[in-house]
C-alpha cells in the first residue's frame, strides 16, 4: 500500500514527489527507463520557475547553465529578427536535470520502480490499483506524469488519443558556433527547429515537422537535407555542427489537443494534462509550475485532511485551467503560423517592424514568476 503512486518519471512527477515525499507522504516513482537518459525536448527553461526552484533546492546553478536573454525568429527563407526576452531563461539538458532531481527525490525517500510501464490504473473503493508487466500496487492518490502519450492514455480511452497527430519531433545534442545568450526559432515548410545551449558547451537542436515531409523522403537525413534546408541559416547550422548522438532522439504522434487535468481519479500534470506548442517555449515551466500547484492540493488532501477527494479533484482542475489553458490555446493558434512559406513570412515580417506585437506574442505564453 502507498499514499501516492506517480507514473512518470520526467520534470512534473520529479518535483511532485519531492515536494510530496518533504511532507512526510510516502511516495513512489514508476519510470519505464533508467536514469540518465536523454528526452525529445527542446531544453529551454522560463526564468518564471527560478524562485520555485531555488526555494526547494532545486536550481541546477552547479550544471553552470546559459542564461538566455535574446531570441531570434526566422523565416521559411531565412529573413530573421533579433529581440529580447523580457523574463529571459536557461538552458539545461533533460538529460542532466531530471537525472539531477532523481537523486535529489530519493534522498527525500521517494521509492523507484524503474524499467517498468505502467499498463493499466483502476480505481474502486477510494482506492487505486496500478499494474505494471510485473507487479501490482495500491494507493490512494495517483499522479499520472506520463508524458505525451502513453499506453494509459489507451487504456483510460482519453478523447485526443482517438485523433492521430501529424507532427514528429527529432532532438540533437551539437557541438556549434551559436551564442550562450540565444534561444532561436527557425522555419522551414511544415515544422520549426529551435536552437539554444545547454550545459557543458553543448547546443540542442530540436524540431517539430510534419509526418508528410519523413513520409516524402523516406529517412531523417534525407529530409533534413531536402526541407530544414530551405531555410539558409538552419543549413548553416546543420552543416557546421559536430552531432554528439549516434542517431537523434525521435517522438511521433506529439498531440496539442485538449486533454482533462483529471480523469478517472488520475490527477494529471505536465504534458499528460496538456502539452503547449513547443514554439512557445514554456513546456518545462509549465510542467513544474502544475506539479507544485498538484502537490500542494495532494498534502492538503493526505496531510491536512481539509479537503475532500471531490474538492481536491475539482480545485486542481479549476486552477490547472486558470493556468494553463488560455496559454495552450494562444500556443495551437501562434502555431498555425508557422511552417506555412506564406504565413511565416508574413509573420517575421510584421514582428521585424512591429516591435510591441511580438513582445506581446512572447508574454501571452508565458507565465509570472512563482
């Protein structure tokens, strides 16, 4: 029997159980990988989430991470702007800081049950019931931080699931020419690559594409050489990097439509709650921005007992939605205007000579500091 059972080991399930395990609850970690490994991310994180994390102890500082002030849009043909970034952010690979908060959760007590996934959840009785290949647990909360899509969603018969996406994302490691200070976007027909620097001197290149452009041309290479390469300055970038992975870190079926913070008992957060357009580049914020608005209501319920599993369910909804939902929607939106040739460069054009509307694009998906 556990209190509180979280299945998914990424940045949300991380810090919910360090925050959950630092009140006294007993608390258990299902990842189906081992620690360290790599994610499809693009490793950019809002300064919005500094306060929160140096509060807990949990601000990478020893990674040395970049500080990132400046951004740069660019076009399907390559016309760019150049502009800064109000909050500002950081660079830390996944690889490094989730494997960072997965020592700092088990020396809270957290417990891991690695190299398994989680198959099935059922709740009955005020209870819950998680198996995975291998075992079977019992626990009164669970926190599912699953990340994107997962075979739960399957099981659970979750409303996006029943809707094939169209977009693949690909994630490199680089050695590259590319400022300690800039986070850029570039486009190309169908998708977009960002670009910015994480620890060690390393630089991520992560992109988002269209499914049509891997089916047109058969293999990665191929297509990054046929599309990414319309834009002038992403085949600068490709063809002066030294790639540090054998092959690149590879996701398919990456939804952004509207997913329940709640379902079935399962109290979601991260991308298993929502997943906002990686453009926007807040996904890592909002991940750890819901699991401390989730582990402050899950300690009321266990600890505090003043709140009931009804009102504990229904306030994180309504707070999740307070926070998140009107950013997803202005994310799947900014979206759409990008990867089109004519779109794209409308847009880099009236953000070149419109200033406050692009300052008004960069805050509308971004939060406060917490």
């Amino acid at each position: 029997m556990k209190r509180v059972i979280v299945i998914g080991g990424g940045l949300a399930g991380l810090i919910a159980s360090i925050q959950i395990a630092k009140a006294g609850v007993d608390c258990v970690v299902i990842e189906k990988r081992q620690y360290p490994f790599h994610r499809v991310c693009g490793e950019y994180i809002s300064n919005e989430v500094v306060p929160f994390l140096k509060q807990l102890g949990l601000f990478p500082g020893h990674f040395d991470p970049p500080e990132i002030r400046n951004f740069l849009l660019s076009s399907i043909k390559g016309q760019s702007k150049m502009m800064c970034l109000d909050l500002g952010g950081f660079g830390i690979s996944r690889y490094a800081f989730d494997n960072f908060l997965y020592e700092q959760a088990k020396a809270q007590g957290v417990e891991f049950i690695l190299n398994q996934e989680v198959e099935k959840v059922e709740y009955a009785k005020e209870k819950f019931r998680v198996k995975t290949h291998s075992e079977e647990l019992e626990s009164d909360i669970v926190i599912g931080a699953f990340g994107k899509r997962s075979k739960i969603d399957h099981s659970l018969k979750r409303k996006f699931v029943r809707k094939r996406s169209p977009y693949v994302g690909v994630k490199y490691h680089a050695r590259t020419n590319h400022p300690n200070d800039l986070i850029a976007l570039h486009n190309f027909p169908g998708g977009y690559c960002g670009i910015s620097n994480v620890e060690e001197g390393k630089t991520t290149i992560c992109y988002l594409t269209n499914r049509e452009n891997l089916k047109r041309f058969k293999n990665i290479p191929e297509m990054e050489k046929k599309v990414l390469y319309t834009n002038p300055l992403l085949e600068t970038v490709f063809t002066n990097s030294q790639f540090l992975f054998d092959r690149p870190e590879v996701i398919n079926e990456i939804s952004f439509e509207d997913k329940d913070p709640v379902d079935n008992h399962i109290l979601m957060v991260g991308d298993s709650a929502g997943m906002i357009a990686p453009l926007c580049g807040n996904g890592m914020a909002m991940a750890i921005r819901s699991a401390k608005i989730l582990s402050e209501l899950v300690i009321q319920f266990l600890c505090d007992k003043t709140i009931t599993r009804q009102v504990l369910e229904n306030s994180y909804a309504t707070i999740w939605n307070d926070n998140f939902r009107r950013r997803l929607w202005r994310g799947r939106q900014i979206q759409k205007l990008f990867g089109n040739a004519f779109t794209s460069n409308l847009t880099v054009n009236l953000v070149m000579r419109i200033k406050p509307l692009a300052q008004s694009i960069i805050r509308s998906t971004h939060g406060d500091q917490f």
